[in-house]
C-alpha cells in the first residue's frame, strides 16, 4: 500500500519543501491499495435530457470489466439518500432520469486497468430525449425557460449558516435582498447618479492535480482517500448516501495538488463510493484535466451598480443587483450570490444601501467556490465604477478613494463585524511599493491603475486540533486542514513550536484523517490558520498547563515558577527533560502530554459569535503597457498590500499574495469558458489559456502589514485571497487611465481591446 503516513521532522517552515522537490511526497492521485480497480467516467454529451435508454449490457461482456454503476442502482443503495448537495439536495450520486448539462456522469466503469474501463465506456450504449437548455442566467430567467431542477429540497445549517431561499417554478435557486437607510430617497437628493453593469466569465481553478478520489466500502466501513478540501462533509455526504455510520467513514487527505476551492465541499467522492459498492472493491478514480473542467467552474455573473455622490464628492448611496451563473447544481452558489452582493458595497462606509443576489440554475458546468467567493466578480464592478465615478467628478482615483474608505471601526453592513484594518494604510502602501520597484525595461506610454477590496470571509467557527508532546521532547499535531499547497501544515508546525517554546525540527503535522483528527468545518476561505491554528495553540496552552501542574506537584513550588525549554521543563532549580519529570509522575519512563485544543462560537468569550471573524482586504497598484496593434496588455509591475495581523510564515505568505495576483490575471486577460450550443469548446489544455511566465509581471512587490490585532494565533488574520481581488479592476482602470478605453466584460482580451482601441481612435476623429 502506498497510502504511507505523511510525518517529517526539519528545521525548515515547511517540512514538505523537499518532499515536493525530491518527488517522494504522496499527493492524493500516487495513493494506491491491494486489489484496487480503476474507475471511468461516462458522461452526457448533450446539455439537457432525459435518458431514453441505457444499455450496459456489452461493456459488462469485456473480459475485466468487475461493475458498472448507472441510476438504476441508486434505489438499492443502503444509504438514507441519493441526492446530496449543500444548500440543496439537487445532485444524485449518477446521474437519474435525466442530465442537466454536458458532462453530468451517466455511468461509471470499474475495471482492472484504465485501458479496458476506457473501452467500457465507448461500448455503453445511451440515447437521449432532448429537452431545451439555457447557458446564460439571462435565458435561465426568461418566461417559459425549461426547469434545470423541478423539485429544490432546502437543507438548513447544512455548509454554511442559514439557508438559501430559491423561487419554485423558477430556475433561481437563489433570491435574497437586503437594505439599509433611505436609498431611494437618497437617490432623490442633489447628487449625481451613476449606472453600469459589468459581466465577469466562467473560470477554471486549473488546479496541477485534478479531482481524484480512491474508496473502498465494504459492508461495516468506508474508507477514502480523496483529493478534497473538506474531508468531514466528504464524511458526512457519503455516509448518507452509503448507509455507513459517520465513526466508520474515513477520509485521508494526502498532500492534494492545488484546490482554490475547486476541490473544496463534495466533488466525485459519493460516486466514487457508489462504485465501490456496486463492485465490492476498492476503486480509484483519476480524472483528467479536461473532466475535471465539466466538474466545476467560478461561477460567472453579471453586477448592476448604482451609485449616488454628493457635491463633495461622498458616496451617499448605492444599489447592488448580482446575477450569478450556477450551472446545472447549486453547490456553493447560494451563498457565493449573497457573497458577491455584500463584496459589491466594497471598504467603504456608505449610509444608504439596497443589495440584490439571484443565483440561477442553467444547463451548464456547475459552479462552485473559488479563491474569494463572488469576490473577484463583486470588486470587478465596484472598483472599475469608482475610476468611472472619480473620471466624471474630476477628482483622482486614488483621492476619491481615500475620501471614501471607511474608518477602521467603521460599519459596512450593519449586521457584519465592523472593518478591522486601515484600508487607507493598505492603498498607501500598495502604491508605495509598485513606485518602489524596478523601472520595467518597457519603451512606450503606460498606464497605471489602482483598486481595492474587502470580503466577508464564510468562515465557520469550528474546528480542533490534537496536539502530543512526547518524552523525547518531539511534537505531534493532528488536524483536519487539508494542505493543497498553501502552507497550512508549516504555518501549524511553527504555531506549535512556538507556543511550546520547542524547536521546529522537533515537530511534526500528521496527514488529515478524520479517524485520528478532531471535526474540521472545512480547508477555505482563509480559516485555517485563524481557526485551526487557533486550536493548535489552545492545545499547546493545554498542554503548558499540564506540564506546569505536574512540574509543581513533583518539584515543588508554583505552577508559575515554569516554563518550556529545548526538551525540558525549567524551575527554580534547573532544568529536568520531559522524560525525567514523567517518569517523577507515573513511576516509570513512559507516558506524554495530550492537549485538545476547541474553536467554537464561544471562543474568546463569545467574540467569534459575530461574523466576519476578519474582514480580509486587499490593495493592487498595477502598471501596465499596450500594443497598440494587437490590444495585447503587458503588465510591468504589480504592487500589492495586505494586512495579516500577524505573519506566521513571511516567505509562503508572499508567495500566497503574488500567486494570487498571477491567478487573477487570468480571469483579467484570458481565461473562460466558451460555450457554443450547451457545449464547452475551449474545455482542453491546449484551448484554455492560463497566465504562463511571459504574463507575469516583471517586477511583482507584496507590502505584508501587521498591526497585530487579528482572531487568530498571536493577532494573526486569514490571507492568500484578497490579493486575487484588485486585479481585474486596476488593470481596466489602467487602461482607461493610459488609453482613454473603458471595458466593463472579463477578460481583457486582445480583440476586446482592439476592437475598444479602433472604435475609441474613430470617435475621436
């Protein structure tokens, strides 16, 4: 079995730098167990059908093939349900009368090796009855459009708090308003108005590793390793539709290649199971990339602002209505809508509000989290608007924010944690540090764009940690936050280290196991260095009260009279190694320290009952250059600024920022989805462009600000997403600031440019 625990001891922050480098680490796709099948994946080729017929009966003939898994199995599934999803029960594990859009699962193959799986699949014969299909939400909402779903089941309390509140009869799984002061009166008064809308695409969270899963049922257990980021509702979501008791569901989660929230909820894992079932062994499932683009997308949106500015140039009010894209189920997308119309107000104070969120069901790739929920697509329209605001008014884009931005202290929405970070600071400070890098060696006009954001974190306060101090002095910390490259792992390591006061090669972070470690809400939006973290120095404060008790029992004295030393415990009268002082209490050289560590909404006295936990921002200055023949942007420098509390791990917090802009390049130059008649045309590699080293900036700066006041261990904040958030909007304002042209649809493509260039240099005539 190649399924090997993942411990390591170094001195290093990040125990798994060499394991990544030297090719030894064991992603969830290198897990492999005796006697394993592997899985593929039959999926509809049309966007919207009822299955007509489906016969398996030639593939079942090919010598290898064990199973076959289709919706006719669902109803002798032991499991309480076929269905699972997140704020709505809308997914059967297979695909159940009908499909929805074009690549929802229709069977799936267990054979002996991927070669006859593969020929499985093409001998699977499947006839559809079409139905009519809607790509955009446009065509969703429009009278007399088919119904994606007929029937919504609303769970409650289910992944995030509340429930959403979709319209029957309608394809909106989403609807939800909110207002605050007078707005239309506020309208009314002697401002000046303005109205845009800006349309945001379909991304992919191109993740290195794609969605993998690899489990094993049998009558009384299931066990799993699977490339996701929430192993308990993996837990939680195959136990339902398995029959298997929650205490019998484990879920490994081995080092996971890239996630952003791609791989976050429940992906393949219940089909996957659901096969296993069907073929009484273990079976992996590896998908490609291309498949793993037909599993889950950022939703794409279109926002509708409209915002009032009085004669000193205040915004006094404003209007939000985000229409949001879900795809063919609704995941996340509940509270990814609700999320993009909060984001929209953006870090400002602004007294009268009225927001707006639809969530659309259409025949499309479903929709889920990615890096900032309705974040990018929210900031996109508020930031491109203010340029457009501070243009008209004759004031500078930067002075017309700085007048804006709230206070720290100072109320965005009235029910949400008030702004907890000098944003002025933090737009300083980005500008200071694109002025401060290196001239680009660029000949030819530029233009230089600024914006910033704030978002409302869907953080969940509950989590725990397990942390063992052994006799020799060596660190054990066991918990649920799955490592997909962020650095959650060395951020815990050092957390732990120094809490105990013990070197960081002493301590070592085991792989998430929900067997071994305690219940973790999920590995997103920016929690688990505040939440888990958290915990892990609760434990480690735990596990200081023990060691200060026993040491005073034993030695004598105050518990005060101690502390922690290199693989000691340290008194009035010198030092004694953790095993001495054991074998004082127990009578014998054996025994550790076990310390639990608890976040719940009760932690530090009830403070963490109000959301956001944090409010995490973020502040891009990016400078720009055009060819002007082609509508090619060139980004020269990039500067960015955030505020952590506290940095935990200065070298991966950098690289979290940095990655995070070159990741919001790509919504902002190139990257979506294309769709012709229900189908995805660009779904491949070679079709889908991401940003390579010839997009990156050339000189790229991070201003990391600690004013240490943050929730988390030592005043510590989330990071790692806000930074995703300026992008979009500062290169526009960019290019309106150096061209004059201003573009309100994503991405920023060389014919979209042109085409603006050409149309802009006529008029001008």
């Amino acid at each position: 079995m190649h399924a090997k625990p993942q411990f390591s001891l170094s001195a290093e922050p990040r125990a798994d730098y060499l394991e990544k480098v030297t090719g030894t680490a064991v992603y969830a796709s290198d897990v492999e167990v005796p006697n394993m099948l592997h899985g593929k994946i039959l999926r509809s080729t049309v966007p919207h059908a009822r299955i007509a017929r489906l016969d398996t009966s030639a593939a079942l003939a090919i010598p290898g093939v064990v199973a076959i898994l289709t919706g006719e199995d669902l109803k002798d599934m032991p499991g309480s349900e076929i269905r699972w999803g997140l704020s709505l029960r809308d997914r059967p594990v297979i695909a159940l009368d009908k499909v929805r859009y074009v690549g929802d699962p229709v069977a799936a193959v267990a054979a002996v090796d991927e070669a006859t799986a593969e020929a499985a699949l093409d001998a699977i014969i499947v006839s559809y009855e079409t139905l009519p299909h809607s790509t955009t939400a446009q065509e969703a909402l429009a009278e007399g459009a088919a119904l994606v779903h007929e029937d919504m089941e609303v769970l409650k309390d289910y992944y995030f708090r509340g429930q959403c509140t979709p319209v029957p009869g309608t394809n909106q799984f989403q609807q939800w308003s909110y207002e605050s002061g007078n707005v239309d009166q506020a309208f009314q008064g002697d401002v000046r108005v303005f109205e845009d809308t800006f349309t945001f695409p379909m991304v992919f969270h191109y993740a290195m590793e794609p969605h993998v899963c690899l489990a094993h049922w049998t009558p009384r257990s299931l066990e799993i390793w699977s490339g996701g980021q929430t192993p308990t509702a993996i837990q939680r979501v195959c136990s339902e539709t398995l029959g298997i008791p929650l205490a019998c569901v484990r879920v490994h989660s081995p080092y996971v290649g890239g996630g952003f929230g791609g791989k976050a909820s429940v992906k393949i894992d219940p089909l996957v199971a659901a096969l296993s079932w069907k073929a009484q062994a273990p079976v992996r499932i590896c998908l490609t990339i291309a498949e793993s683009m037909l599993t889950c997308r950022r939703l794409d949106a279109e926002v509708t602002l409209k915002t009032a500015v009085d004669a000193g140039g205040r915004i006094v009010a404003k209007t939000v209505r985000a229409v949001l894209n879900g795809g063919a189920y609704a995941d996340t997308g509940p509270a990814i809508a609700v999320k993009a119309a909060i984001r929209a107000i953006g870090p400002y104070h602004i007294p009268n509000l009225r927001l707006e969120a639809i969530g659309v069901y259409t025949n499309t790739v479903p929709g889920a989290a990615f890096r900032s929920i309705g974040g990018p697509q929210a900031v996109w329209a508020t930031e491109s608007q203010m340029d457009i605001i501070a243009d008209a008014i004759g004031v500078d884009p930067i002075e017309f924010r700085m007048l804006n931005l709230a206070q720290k202290g100072e109320t965005i929405k009235h029910d949400l944690r008030p702004l907890d970070i000098d944003m002025r600071r933090s737009l300083r400070a980005a500008v200071d540090t694109l002025k401060n890098l290196p001239e680009p060696a660029y000949q030819g006009r530029r233009g230089l764009g600024v914006a910033v954001g704030a978002t409302d974190p869907g953080i969940m306060p509950i989590g725990g940690a397990i942390v063992r101090l052994r006799a020799d002095g060596s660190v054990n910390v066991s918990a649920n936050t799955v490592e997909i490259g962020q650095g959650s792992r060395g951020v815990l390591r050092i957390i732990a280290a120094k809490t105990l006061n013990q070197p960081l090669r002493m301590i070592a972070v085991a792989q998430p196991d929900t067997l071994q470690a305690p219940y973790d809400w999920g590995t997103g939006a920016s929690r688990s260095t505040v939440i888990i973290g958290l915990a892990v120095q609760l434990a480690c404060e735990d596990i200081l009260r023990q060691v200060r008790d026993i040491a005073a029992q034993e030695l004598g004295g105050s518990p005060d009279d101690y502390r922690l030393v290199e693989g000691a415990v340290e008194g009035p009268n010198g030092q004694m190694p953790f095993i001495e002082l054991l074998r004082r209490f127990h009578g014998m050289a054996a025994g550790e320290f076990l310390g639990v560590g608890r976040v719940n909404p009760n932690t530090k006295d009830g403070a963490f009952k109000l959301q956001p936990l944090f409010w995490e921002t973020g502040a891009g200055a990016f400078e720009i250059g055009l060819d002007e023949g082609t509508g090619a942007i060139r980004v020269l420098r990039a500067g960015g600024a955030a505020d952590l509390g506290h940095v935990i791990n200065p070298k991966a917090a950098e690289g979290q920022d940095e990655g995070a802009m070159v990741m919001g390049l790509g919504h902002t130059l190139s990257e979506e989805y294309i769709y012709e008649d229900g189908q995805v045309v660009n779904g491949t590699l070679f079709d889908y462009k991401v940003p390579t080293m010839e997009e990156v900036p050339d000189h790229v700066g991070t201003a990391l600000i600690e004013s240490g006041d943050g929730p988390g261990p030592f005043g510590a904040r989330g990071g790692g997403e806000g930074a995703i958030l300026p992008v979009a909007p500062a290169v526009a304002n960019a290019l309106f600031q150096g061209w004059g042209i201003r573009l309100k649809e994503l991405p920023l493509t060389p014919e979209r440019v042109w085409r603006a260039l050409r149309d802009k240099n006529l008029t001008d005539k």
